[in-house]
C-alpha cells in the first residue's frame, strides 16, 4: 500500500513539473518574440545604397547600337579565345501537338515528346575548346544588320526586397513574401541580357540558321519510330515562326558569355502505322519545335568569394579566391595589401588588422595566365561596426513652420563611426537638416528617417503636420 502512495505522489510531482515547464516556454516564447519585435521596429534593418558600377560599353538603346556591340563582343571572343563549349538543345510544345487521328492517339503523342525531345538532344555531342583554343572552326559568326531586327530588349536592371531579398522584374511598392511595406530596390546585373526578335526573311535565316533537310530531320528522329510506323519523306513541311537571337556580355569587361541562334517552327509529316498499330492507318502530325544553337564562353579569372568586409580592430579574417584557367590548382595567387599599416595579408589570403589603427584597406588578389594578369579585390572596413540604431521618437505631430529636434542612439557604444545622414520621403510637407532638426512645412504625412553612415541602419518616425 506504501509504495502505491509513494507512486501517486511522484505521478502527481511528475504532472506539476510538466505543465511547470510548459508554462515556462511558453513565457519565454512570448517574451523573446516581444523583445524580437522591439528591436526590429527599432532597427528597421540595413539599407545599403545601390551602387551602379560603370559599364565598359553603355547599354545599347537602338538597332545600330545592339549590332555594333554585338559585332564587338563576337571580335572580342574570337581574338582572346575563352574557353569555349557549343551544343544544340530542342524542344516541343505538347501543348501544339495537332493531330487527324482520333482515340487515344494524340495523348500519345503528347506522353512520348519527352523521349523524342531526349533522343533529338543526344544526337548532338556538342564541341569544347579549351583557354586560347580557336573554336571558329565551328562558330557560327552572327551576321545581324540593323535593319534585320524586328524588336530587341535589354535585360540587366532588376528590383530586390532589402528585408528578405526576394526579386522581381518590375517595381514593387511592399514584399508579398515577407510583408515589409519599403519598395522594392533598384538592383543591377552583372551581364546585359539582349534578345533581339529578328526578321523572318530567307535573307536573314540563310544567313544565321541552318536549314535542314529531309534527311538531316528523318536522321534526326532516329529509328525509335520504325517499329511503330513509317514516315514519309515528302510529306515533311517546316515553317519557321520565330527566329530569335540571344547574346550575354558582362557590363564591366565586354566579355560575350552566351550566344544563342533561336529558331521556332512548325514541322509537319504524314506517318503510317505499322505493325500491332497498323489499324490505326495513315494520318497527319504537327508540332511546335524549338532549336537553341548556343555557345557558352568562360574567360579566365580571379574571383573572390567577398568584395566587402567589416572586421573590428586586432581581429583576424580572410578571403578566398576562385581560379578559372587551364590548371587551378597548379596556379599561384598573390595577395597584396593597399595599407599594410591597418592591415596585412598572407599568402593564403588571411588577413590580420591592426590592434590601434582604423580605415578602408583594398586587398587584391592577382593570377598570372597566358601572359595576362587577372586581379579582384576586397574592400576591407577596420572599424568597430555599428549593430543597430534607434529614433528617439517614432510619431511626431506638428504644424505649419514649428520644429522639432529628432536624434538617433547608435549602438555598440564603442562604434568607431557613429554618424547618420538624414532624410526626408517628401519635403513638401517637412524637412530635416543635417543634424535632426525637423521643420513642418505643410499639411500631411511624411517619413523622416536617419541612415548610419555606417552599415546603414535605418531609424524612422512618421512626422504628421496639421
């Protein structure tokens, strides 16, 4: 009977502590989400300027200018000979397929395009060239006038959430994905992405998309199809609807890092069922077919894995550096530091900073290859980084010509540079000199808002005037 007792009692001791730490979790879940709250609406997070480096070549913005840049870029990759690697890639439309026969046989039709599409794909083995190879031997050189392009579009600029990242190609008021009410940023690319919608004219397809013949599409098609039905030859049509022309070039360096011949057509042909299909008969079969003719360039380079890093005075941190060239391994990376004083670098890419000094240092990343130097650098901040910063009021209403002085808490406390720049989102209705002061100057709403100078967190508070 005792131990039955002491059994009750431990299962009743179990019970209260269960719910005892449950209870605990609990609070602390609410309690830290409210503290995550507090400091996010007082931090509001990093806003780093957009910074738009400058374009070897200005972007194209007429007919004449994307030929000539076209034409450019090809010379380019001709004469310095990247790394090079050609393959041709089709495609069908399930959705085009049109069929006169009846039942079942269009969803076939439809079910074996993937194995037609992979067996299309395999007759190419594709060409590769090495660094400084020459690969003319089977380059197709555009031969693209102004006067041959329909229409064209220039694709490098795009528009990021600052909160999550999230992109789009259009501008967006508010982020769907992480509910943050700040537009949508202006965001480059490193390549211009040009299509260009050509002319449909012989002229033009003779030129740069080579037509195929009877025998090179029933070769083409391989014998998959022989024991199922028989093709005729003469019944073949292909009618050309589209011929695009795709070419990628970096802004920077007018390096050509695609070149893609587009071709979309309508083929067409009479088969004739044989075998267990034979009752199926004779009957017609069209499809939508793209063919991608693309050459992919890799040009040698140095890359580092970061361009941008803040370590604190005494500390230590390093970069790392990506080889592209015939031997990565065997090639030798030298560092450099711009200011050995603040910050010095090793061989390995391991950087140490001064215990006493602070400023911006650029350590550069060199690769000798081909008889060609090839660098990248980072940009490295010794400083203590500031982490966070905090407006001393979030709402403020005010009228017509009054003023009020705004300022901003910066954190850590030991922040090298603790400075902010501010803003006003309209000025009709209030401004803000350089040290906080804010003057009402019309009915409305309006954000002020401060940047730190460094890392760039932003603080804002909505000003009413009435």
């Amino acid at each position: 009977m005792e131990k039955v007792v002491i059994t009750a009692k431990r299962e009743k001791q179990t019970k209260i502590l269960y719910f005892a730490v449950i209870a605990l979790l609990c609070v602390m879940f609410v309690g830290g989400f409210g503290i995550g709250l507090v400091r996010v609406m007082s931090m509001e997070g990093k806003f780093p300027p957009v910074v738009r480096d400058e374009a070897l070549t200005p972007e194209p913005k007429t007919a004449d200018e994307v030929s000539a840049f076209l034409e450019a870029s090809v010379a380019k990759a001709l004469a310095d000979k990247p790394k090079t690697v050609y393959y041709d890639d089709f495609s069908i439309d399930t959705d085009s397929i049109e069929t006169s026969f009846g039942g079942l046989v269009p969803d076939s039709f439809k079910f074996i395009a993937d194995g037609l599409e992979q067996a299309l794909n395999e007759k190419f083995d594709g060409r590769e060239t090495d660094f400084s190879e020459d690969f003319s031997a089977f380059f197709r050189d555009p031969e693209i006038a102004a006067g041959d392009i329909e229409d064209f579009a220039c694709h490098y600029i795009y528009y990021r959430c600052s909160t999550c990242g999230e992109t789009s190609e259009e501008p967006k008021a508010s982020c769907e994905i992480c509910n943050s009410k700040d537009e949508y940023v202006l965001t480059y690319r490193d390549d211009y992405d040009i299509v260009l919608d050509l002319d449909e004219s012989d002229a033009v397809r003779d030129r740069n998309f080579a037509e195929r013949t009877t025998e090179q599409i029933i070769d083409l098609l391989g014998d998959g199809y022989k024991d199922v039905c028989e093709i005729d030859p003469s019944s073949i049509e292909v009618s050309h609807d589209r011929f695009e022309l795709e070419y990628k070039v970096r802004r920077l360096t007018d390096e050509l890092t695609k070149l893609a011949y587009i071709k979309e057509m309508t083929v067409s042909m009479k088969i004739t069922f044989t075998g267990d299909c034979a009752y199926l008969g004779t009957g017609t079969v069209s499809a939508k077919v793209t063919e991608k003719v693309v050459y992919d360039f890799t040009w040698p380079s140095v890359s580092l894995n970061k361009h941008a890093v803040t370590v604190e005075p005494g500390a230590t941190d390093n970069a790392t550096a990506t080889r592209t060239c015939s031997d990565p391994l065997n090639t030798k990376v030298t560092w450099t530091s711009s200011d050995e004083s603040i910050l010095t670098v090793d061989e390995e890419g391991y950087f140490k900073a001064d215990k006493h000094k602070t400023g911006d240092v650029t350590v550069t990343a060199s690769m000798e290859f081909n008889g060609k130097t090839y660098t990248d650098e980072c940009l490295v901040r010794v400083r203590v980084p500031v982490e966070s910063s905090a407006m001393s009021k979030r709402k403020l209403t005010l009228s017509p010509g009054e003023s009020y002085g705004l300022s901003v808490k910066v954190g850590p406390a030991k922040a090298t540079i603790k400075t902010v720049t501010w803003h006003s989102e309209d000025e009709s209705v209030a401004v803000v000199d350089e040290n906080g002061n804010v003057t009402a100057v019309a009915p409305g709403v309006v954000i002020i808002y401060s940047l730190t100078d460094d890392e760039y967190y932003k603080s804002t508070c909505e000003v009413t005037v009435e």
